[in-house]
C-alpha cells in the first residue's frame, strides 16, 4: 500500500513500497553485530585503501569522511528508489459509461426518394437520415454503438464498438439497395437482437429507421419484437419519409395513403418497451433523436482520478552519482 508523503516534500507525493526504508540502517547494524564489533568502520571503502594509505593524514581523513558521506548518501539514494517514490499526475476523468446500442438503417429502393430538405437543397431520404444520425452519434460519447443496415437482407457493417468514427464512416459510406430494394424488418431485428444478447442487462438497445412496410424476409417483424422482449432489447422504431404527397412545380400535391406502416413498428416498439416515432421531414427526425437522447441518457462521467507516475529513477540516479564520486575520490588525492 502507498504511503502519502508531506506535502512540503516537492518531489514525491507517496512511496508505492515504504517499508524498504527499513533497509536505511543496515550498515550501522552490521557494525553492530559481534563478529563485527571493534573499530570497524560502519562503512568501508575497500577499493580505496591503498590511495588512502599513500596520502598525508589530514589529506587521507579529509578523503575518507568524503567517501563515507558519499556512501551514506548513495546508500540513503539507493534505499529510497527501493521504496518507489511516485508522484502524482494531473486528473483525469474516466470515460463514460453509456447504452450498448445498435443502429439499424433502412437502405432499401424507397429510401431513394427524393422528398426530404437538407438546408435549401431537396435530397433523398437516406442523405437526410446520414445527416441526423452522424449528428446523433456525436453526442453519443460514452455509448457502444454498432450498425446494420438492411433492404431485402440484413448486414452488420460494424459491430458494436466505441470507436463511433468508424461508425459514422460506415455509415456515410452506405448506398441505397446495398442489402436489396425490398424491406425485411423482421430480420434486421432479429439481427440486432443477436449482436446485442451478450451485452449488459439493462442496456441493450436498437433504433431502426424505416421508411417502408416490411414485404422480404425469412421473420415476421412482430416475431422479431418478441425475441428482443426476450432478451431485455428495447427497441425505438422511426417511421421516415413523407406522406406519399409530391412536389409538382414547387407546389405539394396530396398523394395516396402514407407508406409507413407505423402500426407494426408501434406494435413493436410497445412490446419490448421501447417507443414509436414518425418524421415526415428532416427537423422531425432530428426531434426524434433529441428525444431518444433523453429516453437513453448517456450515464454521467465516474470521478476523476490522478495517475501515479513512477520517480524511482531520480533517486536511483544520484545513488549511481555518489557511489561513482565515492570510487573517484580516492583516486583524485593518489
């Protein structure tokens, strides 16, 4: 266990090992022991012994309280950098712990349509739903996130990871009818559910945008929302896309009935306690998405923590110093 040392002490702020200060009288011990007892120095500088003994006596007892301090203090050197002196670093802040989450992206024929606003420009649904979603996941710092998209097949581009970069990379690299232009929604949750069963409990999580009703696929999308209840997945479903009306002239002319079928993705979002939601335009996506961030908060930053930094070193080198002159010393008098 570390020992904190005086704050008065400018160089070190705790010893990692402090009871190898144990060690510091040792020399005087030995002195002391039987076999040992006399007039024996408590250090000895037997390399020294012949210079010593060539020089004048006031030359050669100025040498050898020299050599002895510069001993001591080599040993005193030498025992605290045994002891691991640390000090401390500056705080840092542990990452934050958020949601293990899936995103599952409708990339199917209809999300071509060209009836969403980004800015002043017209673009397709899946230009606009990259431009939500990247701006989502920049303020997801903290979660786990991966992708999948899906068309008439389900694909997981990146598993779940918290490299969100690498996510927003995949995603802005996702093209309309890369998995097919049906809409297979059941297996783009039962995909999702697969990828997210070995996380936690309790924060399992999967946001699909579709834009379409669900018409390829080997799962029924109800049966895909009962094995996420199953395994603790709660799914928020976003219907995306206009209300089959049109743009002629710049005028918006009625269409037929809305393409979403927002009762099955109502119906699963209420079964694994998620919610549903509809966007009919590029700022009632973005709304959404605000929302989900307070419906799945990113859990707060732990406390901050200061690193121990090693200083041994110091220490070690002025007990190499000492020792050194203690060998030279004699020598310069010879």
């Amino acid at each position: 266990m570390a020992v904190a040392l005086p704050t008065w002490l400018p160089w070190f702020d705790a010893l990692a090992w402090p009871w190898a200060l144990l060690a510091l009288p040792l020399p005087l011990l030995m002195h002391l022991l039987p076999a040992r007892a006399g007039t024996a120095p408590a250090l000895r500088v037997p390399y020294a012994a012949e210079p010593l003994a060539s020089l004048g006596t006031a030359g050669a007892a100025v040498a050898l309280r020299a050599g002895r301090l510069l001993l001591w203090l080599a040993w005193i050197s030498l025992c605290i950098a045994l002891a691991r002196p640390q000090q401390l670093g500056e705080p840092v802040t542990p990452p934050q712990q958020g949601r293990q989450m899936m995103l599952a992206v409708d990339v199917s024929g209809s999300m071509s349509e060209t009836d969403m606003m980004l800015g002043n420009q017209v673009v397709q649904r899946l230009s606009a739903a990259k431009a939500v979603l990247a701006d989502f996941l920049d303020r997801r710092v903290g979660d786990r996130v991966g992708l999948l998209i899906f068309g008439e097949r389900a694909y997981t581009l990146t598993p779940i990871t918290g490299d969100l970069t690498t996510v927003r990379n995949q995603l802005n690299d996702s093209e309309v009818g890369l998995a097919g232009r049906d809409t297979a929604i059941g297996d783009a949750i039962a995909l999702a559910v697969k990828r997210l069963r070995e996380q936690p409990e309790g924060q399992r999580v999967l946001i699909l945008l579709t834009d379409g009703v669900s018409n390829a696929g080997v799962l029924q999308p109800l049966r895909a929302a009962e094995l996420a209840q199953a395994e603790g997945v709660r799914v928020y479903t976003v219907a995306f896309g206009g209300d089959g009306s049109y743009r002629l002239f710049g005028m918006q002319i009625p269409g037929g009935d809305d393409p979403v079928d927002e009762a099955t993705l109502r119906r699963i979002a209420d079964l694994t306690g998620g919610r549903s939601f509809r966007a009919r335009n590029t700022d009632e996506l973005a709304g959404i998405y605000a929302e989900l961030e307070r419906l799945e908060p990113v859990a707060a930053a732990g406390a901050a923590v200061r690193p121990r930094i090693e200083r041994y070193a110091w220490p070690l080198a002025l007990a190499m110093l000492f020792g050194g002159l203690a060998w030279l010393l004699p020598r310069r008098w010879a």
